[in-house]
C-alpha cells in the first residue's frame, strides 16, 4: 500500500477539498462560469493540475482491488475524478492509460456501491474528455454497464447509462463535425452502432422500472427516465436502424392488460415509441405512425394515469417529428382533435402533455396558406387551451399547465391561416380583458403575488404573438389599431408592478405593437421613456436590460426618435444638458444595436439598420451643434472615441453602404473636429477616416464632395 494510503483521513479530506473547489466555484457564479475561469486563468489551472497529477499515482493505488479500506477506496476514486480532466498525458501513454482503465473498471464491481457509482462517473468523464482511446475497452465496459443496469443498486444503474448517453453525445457532435466538412476533429468510432444490438435490449429492459407516481413528479429521474433519454439519443446517433430493434417491444407490449402491474408494460412500450421518433427519417416512420396513432388516441383514455401522461407525449413527439400528409390528414384530424380535446380535461400533469401535443399539431401547419386543414378546429382549440390555461391549479404544476398551455395558443396563432384572422383579432380585446383582470387581483401572499406575475407574464407572451401575427399584412394593422391604446394602457399597467419577468415580456409587446403603429406610437413615448430607460439602466437584471436595447431599435425604427435627439438639441441649445446622460446612454445602447444587426443577412433588417445609423449620426451632430462648445466638450469629449470606434465599423461595412448614412457620418466627422478641440489625438493614424473622405470626393455627388471637403479641412485644422 502506497503511502498516501496509508493515510485515509489526510487523503478523503484531500479529495472533499479537491472536489469543493470545483463544486464552489461553480455556486458562486454558474457551471459554464466555471469552465471558463479554469480554462483563462491558467495560472490556477496549472496550479490545480499539478496538484492533481502530484497524487495521481497514489490515489490511482488506492483505488485498487486489494485495498481493502473502503473509505479509503472511495477517497481515492473521488480524487481521481477531480483529476481525470487534467490527465492527457496519463491517457496518451498506453501502459498509464491501460493501469487507470483497469483499475477504474475494477472500482464498478467494488464491494461498496459508493465506490461503484463514483468509477462509473470516472468512466463517464472519460467517455467525454477522451473518447478516441476507448474503443480497446468498450467490450469490457458494456458487460460492466449491462451488470449494472441490469442488477445493481439505481444510483449505479444510472451513472451506468449516463456513460452511454455521454458516448452518445460525442458521435452526435462527430456527426456535426463530419457533416460540416471539419475533418480536424477526433475519428468516429463508431461504437453505438457496434454495439446497438444489446444496447437497445439493454436500455428496453429499464424502461419497464418505473416508480410509481413518476408521471406526476417534473424532476423524477430513475432508471426508466435513464433509459429513455438514452434510448433517445441512441435513436438521434444511428438514425433509422434503430426501429427494427425497438418496434417489437412496442408491438408486444403496447395492448398487454393481463394483470394490474401490465401498466408498466403499456407505458414502457409507448415511452420507447415516443422515444426513436427524433432519429430516423420521418419518410421510414410514417407508415407505423398512421396505423399506431388511433390505437395512442385511444390510449389517452387508459384507466392508468402514467400510460396517459405517457401517451400525450408521445403524440406530442409524432407531430413534432412526423408531421405530414400521411399522418395530419382530413380524414385523421375530426379524431385527433376530439380525443386531444376531451383529454386536456384530465389530471393537470396530463392536460400539460396535450397542450404540448396541440402546440406541435399547431406547429406543422404553414401561415401563408389562405385556409389549413386546421382552420376549422381554431376556435374551439384556442377556446380549450385558454380554459386549460385558467385552471385553479396551485404550485409548480400549474405553473407548467399555463405555461404549455398559453405556448400552445401562442404556436395557434403563429400558424393560423387567412381565414382564422378574424378569431385572431378576437383574442386582443380577451387577452386584454384577463390582463387586467390579473392587474385586479388581491395578490398579497406571495404565493399569490408569484401566480399573478406569471399570468401576467404569460399574457404579454401571447399579446407580442398575436400584434406580430397580424402585422404582417398592411390588411390586418387596421384591426390592430384599434386596440392599440387599450393595449399600450395595459402593457403600462404591467411595467409599473416592477417585477423583472413581466417587465421583460411586455417589453417585448411593447416592442411588437411599434411595427403597427409605426409613427403614430410617438403619442405613447411621454409615459413609455420613462420605462425604456428604466431598462436600459437595470444592470441587473441583464435580460431586461437586453430586450430594452432591442425595443429601442423599434422605436428608433418606427419614430425616427434619435434625430429627433439631435432637433431638440439645436432647439433648447444647453438647457438639454439635463437630458444628456439619459439620451448618450440610449445612443450607446443603439450603437450596440446595430452592430449585433449587421450579420442577420435580412434585407428588413439592413434596412432598419441604416435607418438606425443615420439616426444615431444625425442626433451626435445636433447635440454637438445644438449645445456650445463648452458644454460640448464638458461631456461629448468622453465619449468621442466611442463614437469614432462606431464609425470605423460602419465604413468597414462595404457590402451594406448607404448614401444617407455616408454623408451623416462624414458630416459628423466634421463636428467632432469642428466643436471638440481635444479630439485631434484621436483623428492621427486613422486611415480609414482618409479613405471614407476620399471616397466622398469621389462619388461625383457634389453635395457630398462640399461635405467631405469641408470634414478634411476641420480635422486637418485640429493637427495645426
């Protein structure tokens, strides 16, 4: 026995260390935070490699089959967890690799189940940080794997499988790889596909392990939900050869009723049918779709509770997967909507997974048909859903049911069809009529206050749906219109509970509702700046902070509001100093704002963006000509650098060139030089000011050329 493990206090206590700092660091910010402080500061990552790799061998001993001090063997195997993910150059050498692949295997028929469990995460961490040195050892480690879900305790069970879900993972990434034409990545070994035989049986064999209640509690995770989800993924990495492993099971098992406990059977083979359903080509599973799915619909009225959750899934899952002619057809529809009808009536976890289904029914259909086959079920699917949504359920599963429920009508009116318009309109002055209901609502728990901010949230989601919906036709803004006020009054209402989640929501109707309106939603900004500031200044909630960046676009795009900016200036002259901070930080935040548009490729949105440049030029240029030099330089010289930086990146976009943003922004380079004497540092070196001049002069536009001319001469005045 080594010498570290003769110290089992000393050791354990090192790897709970070890471990700690890795777990406290990523409570502290979040994991992905982690990830990238280990991977920036490489000095504490050294520090920690070589702290790790300094005990490796011993904790490696430790970890053997002879030790017989299972404390000291748990240690030991926990260490070497914390170190797997700084051993490349263990696992490059063959007979170090061989030592640790053997001695981890050894740690999953170990005596102690928590020494079983913590090598298969050695395993698992393995299959993902060093993939392409396995295949030697996959036989070894699917007959460990296949013990262990077979027969072991559920917690080993599932770090078993979660080792195939991580194999998995990586040949669906080498898949992405491959088919993006990067070849520099690890070789695909291929060893789902090898192995896909007993794996399948394998991963079957758990979904019949179902504990009761499943089906009711969100987090549930055992090792039917292993399964499944592998099973899942399984389908996604090998494609249609999966289906022939799997139909079987379902066929067997889907109708068995022999016995109370056949429930697990019926549930498991529909689990395993809604589970291949991402993978295979849809074309290949079409046929067996069309003839399983009346006997599904069916099944929703299952005197099981689990067997109905399950099937509503599965139904969710074909019509996101396998929507098409051969399935949502005229003569399929009457039955798929009158058994989804009278099930979203059932247990609210259940009614969930219908709203689900109806979302992805919705979901199939295309918007630009004048009429789907869908048309006529609209209104009495809307009509559903909204009473589903307003069900007095309490707690996080109603929660989830409104939630579902409001996605659902909101993937309706996405899809709705000319001839569902009208119904569409109907549901503004409803929506409205429940938003305000929520805004009277006694909320003094906060239990009560949390399902009030939720509806209201919610709401706003589906008022932002159906204000898009029916602005993209001129013909339907008219209808629009009419509730414009009543909608801005709300959305208002909404902002002032301050409550981060629904702000952002409205915010975005907000958003929404200026295509609409366009200009005329000027008559709203005297009572909505104050709240678009209000975001753009919350920090803290970055989220919101983010939608509000995008919101001011809108405005920006449908009232011209940051010209106006720059009249105001000319117009008030020093007394808009008060306004100054406000109207700069809104100009940054639109600089931002552009540059993220600027690779969307969409002819709106360059567009907009060119709208949105000359706007922030021209309002730059009238505040520095509006206010006198002295208060021009007090508080335009700090930020001229930035407005240079946007500048350069607007001239660097040859392909998206407007002539109106050209002459604003050389027009600017003159009043910048023109009314901040301490900018000429900044213009020295700029050799892309020098060609976006040169270029003026040379466009023929004699405008233009008077221009750059008079630009030129200023800032060549600042060098003198």
């Amino acid at each position: 026995m080594g010498a570290a493990a003769q110290q089992p206090e000393i050791r354990q206590l090192a790897g709970v260390v070890l471990k700690n700092s890795v777990q406290s660091t990523a409570e502290a910010k979040n994991a992905e935070l982690a990830q990238k402080w280990l991977a920036t500061d490489e000095g504490m990552r050294a520090q920690i490699r070589q702290l790790l790799l300094a005990t490796l061998p011993a904790e490696v001993q430790g970890m053997r089959k002879d030790e017989l001090d299972s404390g000291v063997r748990l240690a030991a195997t926990v260490a070497l967890l914390n170190a797997l993910e700084f051993a490349q150059t263990n696992f490059d050498n063959p007979d170090e690799r061989n030592y640790l692949m053997q001695v981890i295997c050894e740690g999953t028929i170990a005596p102690d189940a928590r020494v079983r469990e913590t090598a298969f995460e050695c395993l698992v961490k393995i299959a993902a940080n060093y993939y392409e040195k396995l295949p030697a050892y996959m036989q070894d480690i699917f007959t460990l794997t296949h013990r262990a879900a077979k027969e072991d305790e559920e917690d080993v069970g599932k770090q078993a499988i979660e080792f195939w879900c991580t194999i998995c993972e990586e040949e669906l990434d080498l898949q992405e790889e491959s088919e993006e034409g990067d070849s520099a990545g690890a070789a695909n070994h291929h060893v789902v596909k090898q192995a896909l035989q007993p794996l399948v049986a394998m991963l079957l064999e758990q979904l019949v392990k179902q504990e009761e209640g499943q089906d009711r509690d969100d987090g549930a995770w055992n090792l039917a939900m292993a399964g499944g989800t592998c099973l899942t993924l399984v389908a996604s990495v090998v494609g249609q050869d999966v289906i022939a492993l799997v139909m079987p099971f379902v066929q067997v098992n889907i109708g068995k009723a022999d016995s109370p406990e056949d429930w697990r059977l019926r549930e498991a083979a529909t689990f395993a049918f809604g589970s291949i359903l991402d993978g295979p080509p849809p074309d290949k599973l079409a046929g067996l779709v069309a003839m399983g799915l009346p006997f599904l619909l069916n099944a929703l009225k299952d005197p099981n509770t689990a067997v109905r959750h399950t099937t509503a899934w599965t139904i969710g899952r074909i019509f996101e997967f396998v929507h098409g002619p051969a399935v949502v057809n005229t003569q399929a529809l009457p039955a798929v909507v009158g058994a989804l009808l009278a099930a979203i009536r059932d247990e609210p976890h259940i009614a969930e997974k219908v709203c689900f289904a109806l979302c992805q029914l919705a979901a199939g259909f295309k918007v630009s048909a004048p009429t789907s086959l869908l048309s006529p079920y609209f209104k009495d699917i809307v009509q559903a859903l909204l009473e589903a949504a307003q069900r007095p359920v309490e707690g996080p599963e109603g929660t989830r049911l409104a939630s579902q429920a409001f996605e659902a009508i909101n993937e309706a009116v996405r899809s709705a069809a000319a001839d569902t318009v009208p119904l569409v309109v109907q549901l503004i002055p409803l929506t409205l009529q429940k938003l305000n209901a929520t805004l009277a609502m006694a909320a003094a728990a906060p239990d009560a206050r949390e399902r009030q901010s939720e509806m209201q949230g919610l709401l706003c989601g589906v008022l932002q749906v159906i204000v898009q919906r029916l602005s993209e036709a001129d013909s339907n803004k008219a209808a629009v219109l009419q509730y414009a006020d009543a909608t801005m009054e709300a959305l208002l209402a909404v902002f002032a509970c301050r409550n981060a989640t629904v702000h952002e929501e409205a915010m975005l109707a907000a958003g929404a509702l200026t295509y609409t309106c366009g200009p005329q939603f000027v008559k709203y900004m005297e009572r909505f700046f104050p709240v678009l500031q209000m975001g753009l200044t919350n920090h803290q909630e970055w989220q919101v902070c983010q939608v509000s960046v995008g919101v001011l676009g809108d405005v920006c795009r449908a009232i011209e509001i940051l010209s106006a900016f720059g009249d105001i200036a000319i117009a008030i002259g020093d007394a808009f100093e008060a306004y100054l901070p406000h109207v700069l930080q809104m100009l940054q935040s639109a600089q931002a704002l552009s540059v993220a548009q600027q690779s969307t490729g969409d002819e709106d949105a360059y567009e907009y963006n060119s709208l949105l440049r000359h706007g922030i030029f021209e309002a730059y240029s009238g505040i520095l000509n509006g206010m006198s030099k002295d208060k021009s330089t007090q508080h335009m010289t700090q930020v001229a650098p930035s407005i240079l930086e946007f500048e350069e990146f607007v001239a660097s976009d040859k392909e998206n060139q407007d002539d109106a943003v050209m002459r604003s922004a050389i027009a600017l380079l003159g009043d910048l030089a023109a009314n901040l004497p301490a900018t000429g540092p900044l213009f020295q070196g700029k050799a892309w000011v020098t060609d976006l001049l040169g270029q003026a002069r040379a466009s023929g536009d004699s405008a233009l050329i008077e221009q750059a001319s008079w630009a030129s001469s200023t800032i060549m005045a600042l060098g003198r």
